[in-house]
C-alpha cells in the first residue's frame, strides 16, 4: 500500500474535457468480469482475455490475510485455511474474477525448506472459486537482486500454466533506495559515479564514508558505491521538488506530466542512469521467472508515478500503478490524470491501477460514511471501465481491524465482522454488469462534480446507468435518493424481460416499461425479486411501474406469466410435499398445523413469496394452498392474526355481485346464524363446519346464500356457499363423516385464473 500526496492544483482540465466528451470513447470489446474459459488469463494488446480469447476486465482485491491477521496469514499458528476460503467465497459472490496476494518472510521461508503446502493450498482454494492470483513477490527486504530472481524463478516453474496464475508482481511499490542500494552481479550505472560528474556532487566522499562507518548504508556497498548511492538519493529528492513545483506553477498538471515538459530536459542524464539501473533490476528477475515459464504474465506495482513512467517498464506484461489521494473531488481526478499519462506512455500495454481504495476511518479514528467511500470507488471503477484500462485491485477485501493505524485499519470492503460494506453492494453491481456481453461496451462519463467532501458522478449506456446522484433520469430510468450513494440498473435488448438495479440507499425507482419491455402483453405480471429469493408482483400503471429499493440489496424486475415461486422446489428445512414439489415452513407451517392442516387446506401450491393484494394495495409474503392463502401480517406480530387467510372467496366471484345467491337478504329463522355486515345468514352443517373450525377469523363473513353450483374440477354440482376467504362445499358422499363439507379449491382456482397454473 501506499499513499501519495496530491498538489493543491490538480488537473481540472481533464475532468473538464471529460465531461465534454471532448477525449476520445475507446471503442473497446465487451470486458466480462468473470468467464468459465479453460485456461489462464493471457494477454492480447492492451487487455486481457480468457482461454477463449473474449476479453477480461480485470476486477480484483488485494488480499492481506483476515482481518485479525492482515501481514501475518502465513505464519504456521495462524494458517487458516478456511478462514481462507470463507474470505475468497466473500471474494467470489461480490463477483471479483481476481485477487492479489503476497510472498513474505514466512510463505518465502516454508518454500525455501521445501514445503509449498501452504501456497498450494491457497492457489487450489482460488481455483475453487473462480479467483486467478496476482502473486507479489518479495514484501520483505532482499538486497541481493540475483538471489531474488532464482527463488521467484523455482515459484513460477512450480505453477508453470496453472490457470489458477494471472501472473507475479516483481516488488511491491520498489522505491529508488532499493533499485540504488542492490546488489548486482554486474555494475550498474547509478553504482558508477558518472552521472555524479555530470551534476556535481551533493555528497562527499568522506560524507559517505562516515556514513558507511556508522552502519547507516546497505553493508554490501564499497565506498564508492556508497558515495554514489548517497549523490542519487540527494539528486532524486531535487528532482522530485523540481517537479513539484513546476506543477505548482502550471494548473492542471501534475508531477508526471513534468517528465514531458522541456523544463525537465536537464535531469535527463540522470533519470537515464535511474533506468538503466532499474532495468537491470527488473531483466534479472523476468529472465528468471521466465526461463522457468516463457509465458508467464510479470508487472511491477508502482506508487511512484516518475519511475512507472521510466522505459525500463516497457519490457513487462503490463504497468500496474497505486494511487491513495486523499477524498473529494481533486483526489479522484488527479488519480484519473496519472492514468492517461502512463496509458499515452504504454499505448499498447494494459494498464491496471492495482492499489486504491477510500477507508471509512480517517488517521485521526473520525468515520467516514460507507456511501462517501463507495461513491468515491465507484467512480474510479466505472472510469477504468469506461476508458478500456485493463482493470483494478481495491485495497483490501477485508479489513485490518488491529491496525493502529486508523485509515488502514478501514480501507476493506468487507467490515470488522466480515460483513459486506456499501463498497462491496456497488462493485458487485459492476461485476454483473462486466460479466455478460449483452449489455455492450458503450459506457460513457456523464458526469463527475464535487459534493462538499463527496462526490457525484453519472456513467450511463444505451442500456446502462451508474450514478450516485440525487435525481437522475437516463433512458427508460428515474431514481430519487436522499443522499448521494452508488446506485446501478443495466438491461440486455429489448424483450429479453429482465431489468437488473441495485441501491446503497432507500430509492425511489420508476421504469417506463414501454422502454424495455415493448413486447409485454396484458396476461403478464411484474415481478421484483431481491437477492435471495424474496419476490414482489408489482402493481402496473398504465407503462410507469414505481417501487423503492432497500439498500445493499440486487434487484431483478422482470416480466413474468408467473411468479417462479409456483415452480417446482427443492426441499428445504421444513415440511417437503413431494405431490406438488413445495415446502412449508415457519409462521405459515405453524398456522397449517395448528388450524386444519392438510384436510382444511390441501398441498401447497407455491413457495412463499410477496404479492400485492388487491384489497387493501399493501404487499405480503404469501403461500397459495389448494384451498387457501396464506397472508403474513407483521402489524399483528405475536397474535392469533400474524397469519391471515387471503379474500380468495371475493377474489373468485368478482362480477357476480348481480346472482341471486349474492343479493343481501333480511335475517331469516332464528336456527340461522344472521350477519347483518353482510347480508347473509349461515345455517345447518356449513354453520356446523364454520364454528368447529375457526368461524369468524378463519372464513370471514358469508357472502352469499347456500346455492347449487358445478364444480368445474369433477364435473359435479354441490350446495355451495361462499365467504370472504373461503367456498363451503357439502359433499354427500362423504355424510356422517368430518369430510361432509369440504373447502373448494379457491387457491387453484385463483392461480388457474392468473394463468399461472
């Protein structure tokens, strides 16, 4: 990880001219988040694709160990390995295709007595879940480059075409101390003193030799390498001031656009002696890595905008680069700065940006909320995305809750408990998107403007939309929220039936459905269905259906003949009745069985699910039944009417209000129950049957009078009589016995009506 300050002016012009459509829109193929391809990643131009040759945008984490052991995962005591796996199924469900993970003392030190147990445990729990590892090497101390480079080369001969392998990271954020202080089997030039004649010395030799002697240098360098050493470090830090204030002469610019300025003509003699020392860092590790795997894919992860900008760099697989800007608008753009120049550098190299993220502490312990950090990493994705760089590492999936250091402590994307942020929900709505290349490559920045220490931005397609916005209509699309937070809905083409959105906030969403869904017709049904399986009929008016979206949840609105909860179901936890494939279970089971059970109400016919009922407008989580349905209704919580049985009985006889049986009639003889609410009276053994099994608040009131009808199921007429939730139907057959009367089949019947049956 690093941070890296930012200057007080930073490139406005850029965002501008995005803004403006004024940068050419890469006209990139679709990138799929994820793909099931044989084979390792490879990669072709400046991308990377799978097995298959279909492009990959890479969408990662960097991955540090739990967060109760970030640093210290491969310690023997604290190898967890399914702690491991718990951490990269997290990994897996937000829909990263990629992790990075990191050789320190202890994976190195197991490795050099010959036991790789612990990294072939890791590689195959990555395989598991669709995960490729970016191994960083060396996050340690290792001045000997050549020792280095032979333990890096028996890595990669070992996982030679693993697909587990996107590739090997050669240091993580290598400063200049490092590439000027190592040992070499060859001179290199920041270890000769010409570059030092050229700019005279800022650092004596008795200086550096009073250095050497107090222990204050690398211990392999002879005096003359330590007199160097010093004079490069002394010349670097001038460079890099120079740098920073031509940039704080020239508005808009930053540090790395000084490297192609003229006023920085006069380091060039110097800044070749830093590239040619670097390259000699970097040639003797990639000919070891390979010379043991001649294919495998080598970066080099870069927090110094000045050295990945270097031509050394040209010889890898692809330029990965850090950035850590403090929040708030300036920070997100200086970011996207850096990354055009490194790509005007590299045009035909992936470009990745492998380290950035946005915590929800600050160094002083102050929160940060998860909607402003999210709003801030979404922004960077979707402009990665957008642009066609190859992809992105957040740092970190998890937390690293010991830290003493507050801003570390809260950059994961999962929380202390391991419990999703807002971050995760967002970039997890970017992995569908990626993944499925129906939903086209046309993504374009609508906006981007500061929100006070937040920010809103707006990327949208022709069937697309990623804002954090307050209001925002695009397309078919209008959400409201209250604050601004990460909000997605993408689509395929027309007629394909499915919408798919995702909030971090309470929204409001309305859908003209006219603009996805030109084909439906009025038998079909409006279904939102939440991750997880909690399904919604919508209420149609007219083309505009509106709903809110709870936050952290993925949505489908979908048009439907039928809700898929009446499809057949695996069994569950409860009760499985394998003559209509469904289960029963919960507050619904305990009403079954208390109140009737199969006699009263037949099999299951559905699963539960949320539909709105028509009487009242409000939505409940239902259960169709042979005879019934179920209503849940959390407003009796802890009643006897926590579980109601639906109007089935005034849903079904809709427009028959005209027939005799239904016309309200004055009270009769006194052996007949009379209610007056509804015009009717209950006698004989309908009022037996209603009173032996719940009267009133099972039934409800009568609504008709007793009368003949056929039953449309067995081609017999019976005395019927029909009440609110309810058909009583007296069968001769069975007199004398509890079965005498029996309840129709309303809930069959309703759902043949809905033309879900």
């Amino acid at each position: 990880m690093a941070r890296l300050g930012i200057n007080g002016r930073v490139s406005l012009i850029l965002v501008s001219l995005l803004i403006g459509g004024l940068l050419v829109n890469l006209s990139v193929p679709t990138a799929r988040a994820n793909s099931n391809a044989a084979g390792p990643y490879s990669i072709s131009g400046n991308r990377f694709v799978d097995g298959s040759g279909s492009p990959v945008f890479l969408i990662g984490a960097n991955y540090e160990g739990n967060n109760d052991r970030a640093w210290l995962f491969w310690e023997n005591s604290l190898f967890d390995p399914a702690l491991i796996e718990s951490n990269f199924a997290l990994a897996e469900k937000a829909g990263l295709n990629s992790l990075r993970i990191f050789v320190q003392p202890a994976l190195r030190d197991s490795i050099n007595f010959g036991d790789w147990g612990k990294l072939d445990t890791v590689v195959e729990i990555a395989r598991r879940h669709n995960l490729v590892l970016l191994l960083t090497f060396q996050d340690y101390t290792e001045v000997n480059v050549q020792a280095e480079a032979n333990f890096e080369g028996s890595v990669a001969a070992r996982y030679r075409d693993n697909p587990a392998f996107l590739g090997y990271d050669l240091r993580n954020e290598l400063q200049l101390n490092e590439i000027a202080g190592a040992q070499y089997s060859e001179s290199v030039p920041l270890q000769l003193d010409d570059f030092v004649r050229s700019y005279g010395e800022r650092v004596s030799q008795a200086q550096a030799d009073a250095s050497r002697a107090a222990g204050g240098l690398p211990k392999h360098l002879d005096s003359r390498q330590a007199y160097c050493y010093l004079n490069a470090m002394k010349l670097w830090d001038e460079f890099q001031g120079a740098g920073l204030a031509w940039a704080g002469a020239h508005p808009g610019k930053s540090t790395i656009d000084y490297l192609d300025a003229p006023e920085s003509g006069n380091w060039q003699t110097f800044l070749a002696a830093v590239n040619g020392t670097l390259d000699r860092w970097i040639q003797t590790k990639f000919n070891a890595i390979r010379s043991a795997d001649d294919g495998a894919i080598i970066t080099l992860g870069w927090n110094n905008p000045a050295l990945a900008k270097l031509p050394a760099n040209k010889s890898l697989s692809f330029i990965s680069y850090h950035s850590f800007p403090p929040e708030g608008y300036e920070g997100v753009i200086f970011t996207m700065g850096v990354l055009e120049n490194l790509r005007n550098s590299y045009p035909n190299v992936p470009i990745v940006l492998e380290e950035f993220g946005y915590s929800n502490l600050r160094f002083d312990g102050s929160p940060v909320s998860q909607s402003q950090t999210a709003n801030h990493e979404m922004a960077l994705w979707l402009y990665l995305y957008w642009r066609g760089f190859a992809g992105g590492y957040k740092w970190m999936l998890t937390n690293w809750t010991p830290s003493l250091n507050k801003f570390e402590a809260g950059l994961g994307l999962l929380d202390d408990n391991n419990n999703p942020k807002l971050a995760y929900q967002a970039l997890k709505s970017l992995c569908g998107y990626a993944q499925d290349g129906r939903y086209g490559s046309d993504l374009v920045m609508n906006g981007l403007r500061p929100d006070g220490p937040n920010i809103n931005y707006t990327f949208s397609g022709k069937r697309s939309l990623f804002s954090s916005a307050y209001n925002v209509y695009v397309g078919p699309v209008h959400f409201q929220q209250e604050q601004a937070s990460p909000f997605a809905a993408w689509w395929p083409a027309s007629g394909l039936g499915e919408i798919y959105l995702m909030a971090t906030s309470p929204t409001q969403v309305s859908v003209n459905l006219d603009g996805i869904f030109p084909n439906r017709n009025s038998g079909q049904i409006l279904m939102l269905t939440q991750a997880g399986g909690t399904r919604t009929q919508l209420p149609l008016n007219g083309a505009i259906a509106s709903f809110k979206l709870q936050p952290g949840q993925a949505y489908t609105l979908a048009i439907s003949s039928r809700p898929t909860a009446l499809d057949r179901a695996q069994p569950g936890n409860g009760l499985y009745f394998k003559e209509t494939g469904h289960n029963l279970q919960g507050v619904f089971r305990s009403y079954w069985e208390r109140s009737g059970g199969l006699s009263l109400y037949g099999f299951p016919m559905s699963e539960e699910f949320s539909e709105v009922n028509p009487q009242d407008g409000r939505t409940y989580n239902v259960q169709y039944f042979e005879r019934a349905r179920f209503e849940y209704h959390p407003e009796n919580r802890g009643t006897a009417f926590e579980v109601l049985l639906g109007h089935l009985g005034r849903a079904i006889t809709v427009g028959r209000e005209n027939e005799g049986p239904f016309q309200r009639i004055a009270a009769t003889s006194p052996d007949r129950l009379y209610y007056k609410e509804s015009g009717h009276s209950l006698g004989g053994a309908f009022r037996a049957y209603w009173e032996r099994n719940g009267g009133l608040p099972q039934f409800g009131f009568p609504i008709t009078e007793e009368f003949n009808e056929l039953n449309s199921s067995d081609g017999k007429t019976y005395a019927v009589q029909y009440f609110e939730r309810a058909r009583f139907e007296y069968h001769p057959e069975n007199r004398g016995t509890s079965f005498e009367v029996l309840l129709g089949h309303l809930g069959k019947q309703i759902l043949q009506q809905k033309g879900w049956l």
